[in-house]
C-alpha cells in the first residue's frame, strides 16, 4: 500500500513538474498558452507618425498620405484626394482630356510636395486644403450641391479622369515635377525664371490658345482713384514722387515675352509687375494702365501666375483633339507622361 501511494506522488509529482519544466525551456509560451510572436525588427515607438507609405507603390488607392483639412489631420488616399482637389480646381464641365490632364497635373504636384517634405506651415501634414498653400479642396457633397443637376454626369467625369490616369504622373529625369498650373495665360505661359527668378527646365514659356471668346472675365478692369493709388504705393515705395497729374506717374513698363508686366517706374520707382498685383488684386501681371485726371485704370488679361498649364489653355487643346499626354508634355516642355513608382 505505501508503496502504491509512493507511485502516486511520484506521479503527481511529475504532473504539476512537467509543465514547470517544458514552461522554463520555452520563455516565449505564456501562462494562457498562446506564442508571443517575435518583435519585428523595426517597430516604430508607440508614439511615432504615420509616415506616408509612398515607397513601394504607384497606384492612387494605396498611396496614402496626411492631410491637413479644417478637421484636423486626417490619413487620406491619393485617389480620394485627386476627386476632390480636381472637382475644386477645374469646372467639371470641361473637356475630358482637360480634365484628365489636370488630375495628371494635381497628382505630380501633390507628389512632389510630399517627396520634398513638408510644409513649414504644416510640419505635422504632407499637403493642407488650402489653395494658397497646397491646392484647393472640396468635399464630394459640395461639389454636388455646386453642380446641381449636372451632379450625376460631372461625378463620373472627375472619378473618370482620376481612375483613367491611375498612379500617373509627369516627370522630369525620372522624378515628379513641380506642376504648378494656371487658370488663363494672355497668349504664352510665363517662364518660371521670369516669374520667381528660379530656371526651371520644363517651365518655360509657351504659346496658349485660349481668348476671350472662351474665358469668362479674360478681360478685367481695376479702377483706382489717383489718391488711394497714391497713399497704397507710397506704404511700400515712400520715395516714389507722386505729385501732380496721375498721367505722369508712370514709365513704359518693360514686359516678358507673354505681355506681362515684368516691372514699370512707378514714380521714379522700378516697381515689379508681381508687387502691383498684389497690391491692388489685379487677376495677373499681364496689364496695361491708363491714367486720368483722378483716376487709375488697369485692364487685366487673364487670370493667375502664368507659369505650367493654363487650365483654359489645356481646355482648348482638348476641343482641338489634343489628348492629355499631349497637353502635358506642351506647358512641361520635355517632361515625359509615365507611372511615378515606376522609376
Ligand atoms: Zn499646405
């Protein structure tokens, strides 16, 4: 009998040491017998951002990045924020092609921006909603409400456009641009060196077919009176001599090869072009100006910098038969139209 009951504690015995001794040769088993897996090997700190996982694809679904709209900080799809970024920046009822182009156009730039990092405005976001800084934005229920009975027919045409150029992009010695792009040129596009004094290859001037035939307000006037033109250019320019009749105020301006202002004496001041737009919100620098007794008035061709693709240009290209390619690779002279990953 004792030895019976010898066995049977030794046999207990081995049944609550055997699972000691296979826990203590196998660390990684837990008490609820689950397997830790291993750590991998580059786990980002829990606190770490997201970084935008461009790497290793082109196509707009898994290229996923970090917006900043009025909300906050959101994560967002390149095919996602193509919609609404071309739904804002081009009306809907342009031609295809036009349309296609400005998604090619709006997918590079925003690209661009992300490879070159972000903004000092929003170092915690790839690229914002705000048209001054990254590119206009609106969501599909705005954009809907602006299109009206148009809605159904212009949603397929911008989802048609962005998925019919899926993971495209232009690129110059293999890499993204700086697409920047216009709304209306005053016959020619303007160079980038003329306009921000920096020689960019693909951003020099050349010719655009739009008028005032197609462009609402191609022509647009400013009136100022001669005393608030006064005390605006004396602000910025207080040694400008501005005394005696308006008509006197002015030298010849000297003008780019598109017809923009590159600068003028403004009473005995050189003044640029760029500095006149922004003080007085003229639509572009391609301006000519008429004084009168009291008054100043400055008649406006076109609309925005000038430089890349004119919008309304590209417009016209297309009602023309020219297809996307051929548009881009006009306003970005000797860019190449092809998958961005792909480099
Ligand atoms: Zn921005």
């Amino acid at each position: 009998m004792r030895r019976f009951f010898a066995a049977a504690f030794l046999l207990l015995l081995l049944l609550f040491l055997l699972p000691l001794l296979f826990l203590s040769s196998n660390p990684r088993v837990t008490s609820d017998g689950s397997k830790q897996s291993d750590p991998p090997t580059a786990t980002l700190p829990a606190d770490a951002s997201p970084s935008p996982t461009l790497a290793a694809h082109s196509d707009d679904a898994s290229t996923q990045f970090r917006l900043l709209t009025d909300d906050g900080v959101c994560t967002i799809s390149m095919d996602k924020y193509l919609f609404r970024v071309v739904a804002a920046e081009m009306p809907a009822s342009f031609q295809l092609e036009a349309l296609k182009a400005q998604t090619i156009a709006a997918r590079t730039y925003a690209l661009y921006k992300i490879q070159n990092g972000p903004s000092k405005n929003h170092p915690e976001a790839d690229l914002c909603t705000d048209s001054s800084c990254c590119s206009a934005y609106i969501t599909e229920a705005e954009a809907q409400k602006n299109w009206g009975d148009k809605q159904a027919e212009y949603l397929k045409k911008i989802q048609q456009a962005v998925s019919e150029t899926d993971g495209q992009a232009i690129l110059y010695k293999g890499k993204p641009i700086n697409a920047v792009f216009h709304s209306s040129s005053s016959g020619a596009t303007e160079s980038a060196a003329l306009v921000w004094g920096a020689n960019v290859p693909y951003l020099s001037s050349v010719a655009s077919p739009e008028n005032g035939d197609t462009v609402p307000n191609y022509q647009s006037v400013v009136e100022i009176s001669a005393e608030s033109f006064r005390s605006t250019i004396l602000k910025e320019y207080p040694d400008a001599k501005l005394s005696g009749s308006p008509d006197q105020w002015f030298g010849t301006p000297k003008r780019s090869g598109a017809s923009k202002v590159l600068n003028i004496s403004v009473g005995g001041i050189t003044v640029t072009g760029r500095a006149l737009r922004s003080l007085f919100g003229l639509r572009s620098t391609a301006f000519s100006i008429a004084a009168k007794e009291n008054t100043v008035v400055f008649s406006v061709t076109g609309y925005g910098h000038g430089v890349g693709m004119s919008q309304y240009g590209a417009n016209a290209y297309a009602a023309s038969g020219w297809n996307c390619q051929k548009i881009l690779t006009w306003y970005y002279h000797g860019t190449v139209i092809g998958s961005w990953g792909a480099s």
